[in-house]
C-alpha cells in the first residue's frame, strides 16, 4: 500500500483589508491508499483551504503537497488526472438534465465509453430513474448524489469530499453517508473534511483535528480519545452497592471502584481487565442490568485540546 496524500509544513495566509488570515500554519498529515481520512474541525478552522491547495485551486505559500508523489503545483495536470471533489457548495448549469451533464464532464475529463461510465455511476448513486430530469430542480441531496456521480466519473484514485452532508435533512444526509462507506470499501482513497464529529465517527479510521490552521492530533479514534483520558472506567448499571465495589476491588488492574447513583463506576489499568469483571459478576454477583465502557465522545476531545466550544464558531 502507497501514501495518497503527503502534507509538510504547508502554509496560506489570505489578506481580508488589512488583517492577515492565517489559513493554514504548518499542517502536515499523510494519507494512505484506500483509507477513509477524517479532517475534522470548525468553520474556519483551515480544512477547504487545504482541500484546495490539493487539488491546485489555490497555491501554498510554503511547505509540500504531493498525491501519490506527484506535486500538487509542479505536477498538476497529472495530479488532477487521479483525483476529483465533491463539494457542499458547488453550483449547477440550468436547464440540463442529469445525463446531459454527465456527459459535458465526461467530455471535459475524456472519458473512454463514456455512456458505459455515466450508467455505472448513476447506479452507484441511485439516481438511474432521475437522467432525464433537470438537476437545478433537484433537492439538495439529489444535487448531492449528483456531484458525487459527477467526482466519480474518472474513476478518481483520491476523492475529495469537501462538508458532503452539510445542508441536507438527517435521511439523505444517512443516505450519503451510507455511499461513502461502500466507496471506502471498494478501494477509494478518500479525504472527508467536517464539522461533524458523529459523522466522523461513523466514517473515519483515522481523523486529523485542525483548529485555526494548525493539527492538534492525528489517529484512530481510539488514539485520539486515548489522548486526553488515560483513564479506563466501566460503568455497570445495578442493584449491587458497596459491597459489590468491595469484590470488585479484590481483582487484578481495577484501580478504583465507586457508586454513582444507580450505577457502579470502576476505573481499570486496560479494558481487557473486563472479561474478569463479568465473571465476577456472573459468579456471585447481583442483578446486573447493562455495561458499557466509558470513553469522551470526539466532541470532548476537541473542547480539551483547543479550549473552544466549536458550536459557537
């Protein structure tokens, strides 16, 4: 497996009257074949910067940006040969109908049989009852499903997706998800950028946090929540009290061992401490009625690591 997207100690200030934006300040992440890369952060927080600095929308003032080695300024017209973009943004040519704008951006891309493309992609989208209708009429998670069909056409080796839920009701915005998984499973290298940190969550083997231009963490999600709580609590959900706390304490690796309500808070040295837990519990224990392992949600992580309530932004 190959690295798809290598980024070092790229930089982008942008001027808005006489106040400079610092939009990117020296962000470096690497991206494998076949991943599903999350770049998660806040309006602002540098991420379309970085997408279109990739995809040679817009020039770095410094750094590197390579695709499968290629560089994204020097070797552009190679690099735009193995990737595509969807954006949440993007506009629409009227008066057209679904198929006629596939094949204008099947002409733009020269793609070979392009009636053939058009047909796979209009079925990995389900839009193939939709070609004969006009796309600047559709709903927006129509439109959606359309420049994903769009982004698909060249068969790209990295796909660019830029906020593809934003704007859209939670069933289309499910929906679009659920076509991002089957392209991560089909081989697609993509980069996802959001706001979203459930659907990070739902998407992502690994996520990079970027907060005002800079990446505050990359990892799984377990590396990522591992980096603020070292801590490892099972919470068991009992009748039990504190005589139960008592056995519990007696194991191997359980730290600490607490009642909170009408639950039992244990705090272990590793989650695999959990298979002598239960059977403890199936042993001689009480009525138990759920467990569940404790950890911060991504949305606790990024308050813990930048401060700021990214809802606000």
């Amino acid at each position: 497996m190959s690295t798809a997207i290598k980024v070092e100690n790229l930089s982008k200030a942008f001027w808005s009257g006489n106040v400079r934006i610092q939009a990117l300040d020296g962000v470096g992440l690497q991206v494998e074949e076949g991943e599903i890369f999350g770049l998660l952060g806040p309006n602002g927080a540098g991420k379309t910067t970085l997408i279109s600095i990739l995809c040679g929308l817009t020039t770095r003032d410094s750094g590197r940006a390579e695709i499968f080695g290629m560089d994204v300024e020097r070797d552009l017209p190679k690099v735009q040969e193995v990737i595509n973009v969807v954006s949440g943004f993007s506009g629409v040519i009227h008066a057209i109908t679904l198929e006629e704008m596939l094949r204008y951006y099947a002409m733009l891309y020269s793609i070979p049989e392009p009636e053939e493309r058009i047909d796979e992609v209009l079925a990995l989208v389900e839009l193939e009852d939709r070609r004969a209708e006009w796309v600047s009429l559709f709903s927006a998670g129509l439109r959606q499903r359309f420049f994903l069909a769009k982004a698909l056409l060249n068969r790209p080796r990295v796909l660019f997706l830029d906020e593809p839920t934003v704007g859209l009701d939670v069933g289309m915005a499910v929906k679009i998800r659920e076509m991002i998984k089957r392209l991560g499973r089909e081989g697609y290298t993509i980069l996802l950028t959001t706001h979203n940190m459930f659907e990070a969550e739902a998407l992502c083997g690994r996520i990079a946090l970027i907060h005002k231009g800079r990446i505050r963490v990359v990892g799984t999600l377990r590396e990522i929540k591992g980096a603020i709580r070292e801590e490892k609590v099972i919470e068991i959900s009992t009748d039990g009290g504190a005589e139960l706390c008592e056995k519990l304490q007696t194991l191997e690796g359980v730290i600490s061992c607490a009642r909170d309500g009408g639950n039992v808070r244990v705090v272990v040295d590793d989650y695999g401490r959990m298979k002598n837990l239960m059977a403890l519990l199936a042993k001689d224990g009480p009525r138990v009625y759920s467990i569940r392992l404790v950890e911060p949600t991504l949305e606790e992580v990024f308050l813990e690591l930048t401060g700021e309530d990214h809802g606000r932004r």
